[in-house]
C-alpha cells in the first residue's frame, strides 16, 4: 500500500493513495470525522483570517469547522437564514 503524507496545521496524516489508472493515483483528504485536524484548523485559520463577519461553507463536511471557527471568534455572531429569505 502506498500512501502520501501532509502535514496541515501541525497535523501529520498519510492518505492512502487510490489508483485510477495505470499512470494516475489519488489521495482523499478528508476533515469530516477528525477533530483533531477540524481543531487545529480551525486554530490556524483564526490566526490568518481578517475580520469576517459571515462564514459560508459549500457542502455539509465543513460545518465542524466552520462552527469551530465560530465558536472561537469573539467578534462572530452566529445567524441562521430564515425560511422565508
């Protein structure tokens, strides 16, 4: 088994690597399920990001850290759209 090896934000992980053909293989990064990674994220992020008073997310497998990154601003309100908007 071969695998690719990341580091983001001073987490380590190695991806196994899924062949697709002959000559192309690819590794799943996934953050949906690893608090450890969705914490230390978030953590960087924080550090990084100017003020921002919206946090969009494309697709349900960020909302962990999306909602971390909410909990640790102290200058975020969290909203939610209604259902007449």
């Amino acid at each position: 088994m071969r695998y690719y090896d990341i580091e983001v934000a001073g987490t380590k992980r190695a991806l196994k690597l899924c062949p697709i053909n002959q000559d192309l293989c690819i590794a799943a990064f996934l953050i949906l399920g690893d608090t450890e990674l969705t914490v230390n994220c978030a953590a960087a992020l924080l550090e990084r990001a100017p003020k921002y008073d919206f946090l969009l997310t494309a697709e349900a497998k960020s909302i962990p850290l999306v909602t971390l990154l909410q909990e640790r601003a102290a200058s975020f309100t969290w909203t939610t759209p209604s259902a007449s908007a």
